[in-house]
C-alpha cells in the first residue's frame, strides 16, 4: 500500500463519502433559503434538531454496550459487570448458528459455535443468559433477525416464568431481515416468508408487548458493507418504508406499527456529514410517513434512533488510535441526537472486547455525557454554515435514490435484482481504491505508520471446549423433556405456517414446550424452504 503525507491527500480537492464537496470556507450564504421551515424548535415536527424539546437536559441517551460471549453464562456475566459500571441497557450479540437458526450440535454448526456472540438454543439457555436482570427494569436490544421471533419469544417466556407483565417489558428486536439481503447474508427464508415473519412480530408486540420495538431498521451493516452516508440514509428509510407497506397490507395501522420502529445507524467519521445524516434522517423520515401513509400523528412521525460506532474504521494496526475514533464517533451520534448509543472497544479489531476495554468504551460515553457539555443543549451545532449545507445536500442525495429505488419497482425489486447490492459495492470499491492511492488517509494504516510495531493479540480466545459442551447439554435437554406435547406444538406450528395465521404464539407455545430453535426453525424451512439470491454481482 503507498504510504503518504497527509499534504498530499490534503492538495486535492475534498469530498465526504456522499460526493458531496466540502468548501474551504461556509458562509451565511451557503446556509438552505428555507432554514427556518426546515428547522424548528426541538420537539416539532420535522424533528429535524431533535425528537425531544430539551434533548439530553431531561434524559441522556441509552448507553447500550453490545456484548455475548460463547455461553449464555458469560454474556450474563458481561452485563452484570457493565450494568454496575453505569451501564444503562442491554444489547446481545448472537453467534452465528443462532442467527440462521441451527443449534449448537447442528453439523452445519460446527466451527461457530459461540465464536461471534452467544449461542441461544433453547429455553434454558434464556433462562441464563437473563439470570438476575430485572427485565422489568431494564431494556434489551437484541441484534438478531431472521430469527428474531424466536429470541423474542424465549424473552417472553422467561419473563411469563418469573411473573413478569409482559406490558413492562422494554426493548428492541432487530427484526431486519431486508438489510441481510442487502449486506450481511443471515437470512434463512425467502423475503415473502420474511416478511410474514416480521408482520408477525409488529402484530404480536403491538398486542402483547406495547413497550417493545418491534423492529430495528438497521443501515449500520449497509455501511460496514461499504455504501456510502447518503445511502445508508436512502436505503434505511426504504427499508422501513417498505415494512410499513407490508404491515398496511397485512391490515395493521401504519400510525401505530410506526410508533414502536426504531432505526440503527453506523456513527461514521467524518464528523460533520454524520451530524448531518442523523438531522437528515429524522426530517425524511417524518415528511414521508405523511407524502406516503398519510400519518399525522406526531409520536409515529418520531424517528427514534440508536447509533453503533463505526466497526469497520477500527484497525488493528495501532489499535490504541480507536479510541480516539470512537470518541469523536460517538460525539457525533450525541450531536446528531440519537437515543441511544454503542461504543466499540479499541480491541475489536483483534477481536471481541476485553473486559478493561469494553469499560474504557463505557467511559467514553460517560465522558461525553458528563464532561464536554455537548448534551447540556439540544442540537448545538444548528445554524453551522457546514452542517445545515450538509443537511439538505444529504436529504436531496437522499430523496434522489429513493427515486431510483421507485424507478426499481420497489425496495424487493431493487434488493432482489441485486441493484441495491451493486451501489454499495461500488461505493465500497471507491473507498478502498482511494485508501489504496493514498487519496484518504488512514492513520496507522497508510500514514503514520510504524513498520516495527508488534501485532496485537486478540483480548478474546474463542474456547472451542463450549461446542463439545453444548451438545452434551442439549442431548441432555431433549432426553429430559416430554417429547409428545414437543410434538404436538411443532406439527401445531407447521399448520400454522401453512396457513396464514400469526406465528407468534406457536412459536412461543413449541419453545415452551421445550423444542430447541433447530427444530422450530426446520418446521418453518420445510413449509417456506430456503433463500437462494438469483442475481450476480
């Protein structure tokens, strides 16, 4: 990789990872004509400075460190720990066998298990993983998808076990399964299956859990993947828009299904653009539930948002510079108003977080919290010449692809033909190219390097001990359950699914029931089969 001098990326002219040109010099002129119809008062709609009148001086944001670690005892441990440090919600990590529904002595498996997050397969292994939360008290982010029903509803069931109302229950269940289409590849079944599935959820909570977000519109893998801030922006809202399409043809309530989506961002580093991109968002959002669904309601028209920093501008090389980046990451998810807030471990590039970095990345929010003043005002850098330019220019580029996406047919279209998939490719391939030439600097990487310096050690060691141990416990855990009412509950599921009743409840009844999420999950892939993209990019 050519090494440069910062002068040398510096001569040319520069641009943000939308193509949108910065100026030397903003003045007064470069401000939109229509900025104060853009931007009232926090609280107002558009949102566009904000869903709350004084932001962070009535509530800080969420800070939600995302943890799981091979066994469901570790991760509980994880959240014990952060939650005594000032921790303030939960977040799960899955491993892989999880999120595309296989149990741990699964052969396709093997090799997984519990290496990326926490290996949840059955009822039991729930019980531990919340052993001790007070789940009426605490809110819980789980980041799983194609399988988000079932984790939701193992939630559930332990919480119906210790007598806690399901209306106290707080959180989100990701729930996005067209982002894996897009970007990260953990779906299992075809989108229309999909999309029955995630309905279901939306119908369910509604019913039965009104304080849950019943889905977590996520761009941040969007943006790992490589697309740009503009796209990010673009798809996310297209994504959502799309599951409000499905949820007012299933005959649900757009204002209702609306009030209870929450929204996931990747908080990037150019720090102004992203600022930008979060105002951008809450204003779009807000002005096409109205052009497009007609909602009025003020809460629906809310875009409530939580923000991960940016995993994939973590480096190994260097890895104490992170710190600095997540910093300045997370000062801008404050500044762009989010709800709620991940930090990565300067580590994670290596590997999951040790246990002084996770606390160091808590610390960081603590300090941005407490220390620096940038939540003692809502939306401080409103009227900044560079940040109400970038705003609009984000939501014209914005508005610009939504329009593409229509001229697609549509979010499924476009995600099935694989358009979606070739803009952030693209995107991706300009970024790296640009590093390559030396055009962006990457310091540690292709700049300020250190040609001597040791590479660093994963803070993590994956045991694969836990696999063997798994499928000892899970051998165990069907020898000892009553197989006839297991039976019973999954052929239950399965007419259910070949009907067009929701879910929900026989999934919860079969887990009940003590079926493992294997098995529920073979029920469903034998009535709707499997995923196979068609197109090639």
């Amino acid at each position: 990789m050519k090494r440069v001098k910062p002068a040398d990326a510096r001569a040319a002219d520069v641009k943000t990872t939308s193509d949108i040109p910065i100026r030397p010099v903003y003045e007064a002129a470069d401000l939109p004509a229509d900025l104060a119809r853009r931007t009232p008062p926090p609280g107002t709609p558009p949102y566009t400075r904000g869903i709350h009148p004084a932001m962070y001086r009535s509530r800080l944001w969420t800070m939600r460190q995302y943890a799981g670690f091979g066994t469901a005892q570790a991760t509980n441990e994880r959240f014990r720990f952060l939650l005594t440090q000032g921790q303030t919600g939960l977040s799960v990590a899955f491993d892989l066998p999880t999120q595309m529904g296989y149990d741990s002595d699964s052969p396709r498996a093997r090799g997984e298990v519990g290496k990326v997050g926490v290996a949840i397969s059955c009822l039991a292994d729930m019980e531990a993983l919340l052993a001790e939360l007070p789940l009426d008290r605490v809110t819980t982010s789980m980041t799983i998808n194609a399988t988000a029903p079932l984790l939701l509803a193992l939630y559930v069931a332990v919480a119906d076990a210790r007598g806690v109302e399901r209306d106290t229950l707080g959180g989100t269940v990701q729930n996005d399964v067209l982002k894996e289409y897009i970007a990260r590849g953990t779906y299992i079944y075809p989108p229309e299956a999909s999309l029955r599935l995630i309905t279901d959820v939306f119908d369910f909570t509604t019913r039965e859990t009104p304080q849950w977000n019943s889905i977590s519109v996520s761009g941040y893998h969007m943006r790992e993947a490589g697309s740009t801030a503009a796209q990010e922006l673009a798809f996310t809202i297209a994504d959502g828009l799309a599951y409000l399409e499905a949820a007012r043809a299933r005959g649900l309530d757009a204002t209702r299904i609306a009030k209870r989506m929450s929204f996931f961002f990747n908080a990037h580093n150019h720090l102004f653009e992203e600022v930008a991109k979060f105002r951008a968002a809450r204003k779009l959002w807000a002005e096409l539930l109205g052009e497009r669904f007609g909602v009025s309601d003020a809460e629906a028209l809310k875009l409530r948002f939580h923000t991960q920093t940016a995993g994939s501008m973590l480096t190994a090389q260097q890895p104490l510079n992170n710190v600095v980046r997540v910093a300045y990451q997370g000062l801008a998810a404050v500044l762009g108003g989010t709800q709620s807030l991940h930090t990565n471990s300067y580590d994670e590039a290596l590997g999951l977080p040790g246990r002084d970095a996770a606390l160091l990345a808590l610390r960081t929010q603590q300090v941005i919290a407490h220390e620096i003043g940038a939540a003692e005002t809502a939306d401080p850098l409103a009227g900044s010449y560079v940040v109400e330019s970038l705003t609009a220019d984000l939501e014209r580029k914005a508005r610009a692809m939504l329009d593409d996406v229509a001229r697609q047919g549509g979010m499924l279209a476009a995600i099935a033909s694989g358009w979606v998939q070739r803009q952030i490719h693209e995107a991706a391939y300009r970024w790296h190219r640009e590093v390559e030439s030396g055009e962006r600097v990457v310091v540690g990487v292709n700049a300020f390097t250190d040609e001597d310096a040791e590479p660093g050690t994963p803070p993590f060691r994956h045991d694969p001990r836990i696999e063997k141990a798994r499928a000892k416990m899970l051998a165990t855990w069907r020898s000892q359950r009553a197989a006839a009412p297991c039976r019973r509950a999954l052929a239950r599921l399965e007419a259910a699914a070949r009907g067009t009743e929701n879910l929900m409840p026989p999934i919860l009844d079969a887990l009940v029931a003590h079926a493992t999420l294997g098995e529920v999950c073979d029920t469903l892939r034998g009535v709707f089969g499997t995923y196979a993209p068609e197109h090639t990019l």
